[in-house]
C-alpha cells in the first residue's frame, strides 16, 4: 500500500544531517524525493566505516527511499536542469544557505516563476532576519547557542555536548511538520508559499519547553531549569551489575517505591505526598533512588518494579538495541541485501499508519545513480544527457542494479 505522501514530489537540495533525515522522512511517509547532488556527493558518503566509497555508513542511514542525480548548479545548463525539475516538483528542500541560492539564480522566485504553486522550505542555521543570519551552522554550534549544552552541566556544571546530532535530527523533524503542514495548506489554498525552517529558533522553543521555569512568568518566580532535569541524581542508576532507569513519578509511584524499598519512614514524608514539597526537593528523592538500587542486581530489581508498576528500564548499550525483545517483537530493525553493500540493517519507520504505511521501498544508492532516468522524465532526450554527461553537468548512472527494497 501507498503512503500518506504517496503522489508527492520533493527536490532534497540537503546535505549532512539536517535536511537528508528530513527528506528520508518524507520518503518512508511515500514521497518522491530526488536527491540533487554535487559532483562531490552528500559529505556523510565519505564518512567511515564503509565497504565501498561513498556508501559510508552515515549516509546509508539518513537516505533510503531517495533517488540520486548529480547535477552542477554552478553551470547555467545545471541551473535550467534544476528548474526544469522543479515544474513537475511539489516541494524543495534545501539546506544551502539563501545567499549562495540566490547567486545560483536558484532563490524561492526562481522556482515560482517555474511553478507558481512550489512549496520552498529553506533550512537555515538562523532566522533571516538576524544578526547571525549570515553564519554557518553546525549542530555542536547550535547546541551551544541554543543553551542545550548548558542545560547538561546541571545547576553548577560545565556545558557538554550531548552524544548525539541531536539539533540536527531534532530540527530536520521541524522540517517533516513544516512541509507538510505547507502542502497541507496548498490543498486548501491552492498557493505555495516559502518556509523558513532556522536551526537556532527552534531548538531554543524545544528547550524551553520545560526549562524556561520561573522565568516563564514577569518578574519572574525563579531561575531558568526545570528541577527535575537538573539535579545531580537525575541519571540512570548502578545497580550491583550494571545500570537502571527508575521514575517513581506521581504520589502512589513514590509511596510504591518506598515500600518496595523497606523505607516506611519514607511512605508519609511531605517530600513523597506533596506535589509541591516533591518538585522542590527532587533532588533529595532522587538520591535516595541512587543509594536503594545500588546493591540490588538488574534483574530482580527490573522484576520486583514491574510488580510494583513503577516507571523503569534497563539502560540499554547501544550495541545491544537490536537485541531488545520488545524491538525485536516489533521488527524494528530490517535487513536487506543491497546490491553493492551486501547485508546491511537499517531501522524501520516507528510511526505507524492503519492504512498508508510508512517504509522502506528502496535502499540509499550510489551516488548519480538515477540521473538518466530522472532527467528523462524530465523531458530530457539521450543526446542532451549525453552532452550534458561530456559538459560535466551530470554523470553517467551506474550500471542497472534492483532498486528494491524487498527482503
């Protein structure tokens, strides 16, 4: 069966982390998405370990269900290919940043004066409109404007960097409900429109969510931080032999704990039975959580909270995520026989739809390897690719090889 974008075309104009994730998004919900590559490729093809160049492991992860055609932008006849793309396109999306667009002649007037009803969503590091307009981004660099590696230093610690291409991944989902709340909105409107979708602006909405605090209010009531996240004992526990996640959350949780525990000092504390008194010292209860676990081994701990209906989980390695029964149960992990990669595992969609499935319909491919076919439907006949091929605006697609996803 379809997708729920089933019948959608997107240009990914994307590279790195924040934009392909996006795109490969939209291509599991069934869009068409037609990678636009420089000759060069996606930087994450070179990123190791790989069995063969430009299949690094990274990009395979971030760009199934997409085709590749390499075109040079730079080139007046790469420019026109461009476009000529972009009249039978719902979408583009492009994490080139507007100023270098505009000097390729590829800004959002361009393509309307090709397709009038094109929806643009431009990623950029920072909104247009600011002082930081004209500055690169990456995601440690947001993490860090964005107040998120402040954020992992507690109340008193130094700022860190999660462990993780958290803004990336984070903001390329920013991207996903931006475009299709746009195309959305074309469906009633009948217009296109350019969306902005700024690294910065929208992690620091994500942050705050809960972190804005007693700031939230004018005056404020306190400082910036959400209690609970920034204590020192908000972590996952050691226990005698290994480590566990323990959320004792509401009232009857915590009563439930301190009872499993053998702590009936505990069971009547205004720490444990006021909500208020409990947000203000959670720290306290959470080093309490510390010093009950540690002597207890991970199994019958994980047994005796799951009798007790207490909010847990082992802290999982992450090499051992695909051996998690539940994960396993849901076929989380998929495996494949990529034409040129041999067996590789990918990670299946989590969201699920009744009756438009998300999925993987084809594997990430060699670089250009659908640029013939693509310029073709285009309208392109076999002597304008071949003098585009010999004019170093596109190159030749790889030998035919099964596009299939299937098992």
């Amino acid at each position: 069966m379809a997708g729920p974008l089933d019948g959608v075309k997107i240009l990914d104009l994307t590279t790195v982390g924040f934009g392909p994730y996006a795109g490969q998004i939209l291509g599991d919900y069934g869009a068409e998405m037609i990678k636009i590559e420089s000759h060069e490729g996606d930087i994450t093809r070179g990123i190791s370990p790989f069995k063969n160049p430009g299949m690094g492991h990274f990009y395979l992860m971030a760009n199934r269900n997409k085709r590749s055609i390499v075109l040079d932008l730079k080139k007046p006849e790469g420019r026109d290919a461009m476009l000529k793309l972009a009249e039978s396109a719902d979408a583009v999306l492009t994490s080139v940043r507007p100023a270098a667009m505009e000097r390729l002649g590829l800004g959002y007037n361009d393509f309307t004066a090709v397709n009038p009803k094109i929806i643009y969503v431009a990623l950029v590091g920072f909104g247009q409109d600011g002082p930081y307009a004209k500055r690169p981004a990456y995601d440690d660099v947001i993490q860090g404007l964005s107040g998120m590696a402040d954020m992992q230093g507690g109340r008193s610690g130094e700022p860190a960097f999660i462990k993780a291409s958290v803004c990336d991944k984070i903001c390329s989902q920013f991207a996903v409900h931006a475009m299709t709340a746009a195309l959305f909105s074309r469906e009633r409107t009948g217009e296109g429109q350019l969306v902005e979708v700024p690294m910065l602006e929208s992690m620091v909405g994500f942050n705050l969510v809960e972190h804005q605090s007693g700031q939230t209010f004018d005056p404020p009531l306190g400082p910036v931080g959400y209690e609970r996240a920034m204590v020192e004992y908000r972590r996952p526990y050691a226990t005698a032999d290994g480590f566990v996640c323990v959320l004792p959350y509401n009232t009857k949780q915590w009563r439930a704990f301190f009872e499993m525990m053998e702590r009936p000092d505990m069971i009547e504390d205004p720490r444990v039975n006021d909500g208020k008194t409990r947000s203000e010292k959670i720290g306290e209860l959470y080093e309490m959580v510390a010093q009950s676990v540690r002597d207890w081994p991970t199994e019958p701990l994980l047994a005796a909270l799951q009798a007790a209906d207490i909010p847990h989980g082992k802290a999982t390695p992450l090499g051992e995520l695909a051996s998690d029964p539940h994960l396993d149960a849901v076929g989380m992990f998929e495996h494949y026989d990529h034409p040129t990669e041999g067996r590789i595992r990918l990670v299946r969609p989590g969201v699920k739809f009744e009756k438009t499935p998300a999925g993987i319909r084809t594997l990430p491919v060699a670089l250009g390897a659908d640029g013939e076919a693509v310029l073709r439907e285009a309208g392109y006949s076999p002597s304008d690719i071949a003098r585009m091929i010999d004019d170093g605006v596109t190159v030749a697609a790889a030998p035919a090889e099964t596009r299939s996803a299937a098992e």
